[in-house]
C-alpha cells in the first residue's frame, strides 16, 4: 500500500510539474517572436525561459510514480 501512496503522490507532482510549466510557455508563447527556429516556437520559448529542467524532472517523476503504482499493485500483500 505504501508502494501505492508513493507512486500516485509521484504521478501528482509530476502532473502538475508537467501541466504548470506548458501554462507558463503557452502564456509566454506571444513574446517569442521568431518563426524560423529549430526547436519550433513552442520549444524555443521554454528554452528561453530554462523550462527544460522542470519538464525533464516532472516527466521522471511522473514515470517514477507510474513504475511505483504498478509494482504496488501486482506484487504481493505482507499477510
């Protein structure tokens, strides 16, 4: 069970790492005024802003807690 708690906190924090720093680019998005970029302008604005990390760890966690969830859920009870 403590495997299960861990595994959605996990998936929680990284959701909401995920979600809040795509908000913050989205909202930035009209400041990046260069159209010929190779990341695109999406990617070019996080990069301007050093999102990278944030995305990076929010996705580790995220499957950190997906991992987590499943091993709680498939392996076998202490009783």
């Amino acid at each position: 069970m403590k495997k299960i708690l861990a595994g959605i906190g996990f998936e929680i924090t990284g959701v909401l790492m995920l979600l809040f720093s795509s908000l913050i680019a989205s909202m930035s998005l009209e400041n990046t005024t260069e159209w010929n970029t190779q990341l695109g302008r999406f990617w070019q604005t996080v990069s301007n802003l050093g999102l990278f990390p944030v995305f990076v760890t929010g996705a580790i966690l995220l499957i950190t807690g997906i991992a987590f969830s499943l091993w709680g859920v498939f392996s076998k009870s202490d009783k």
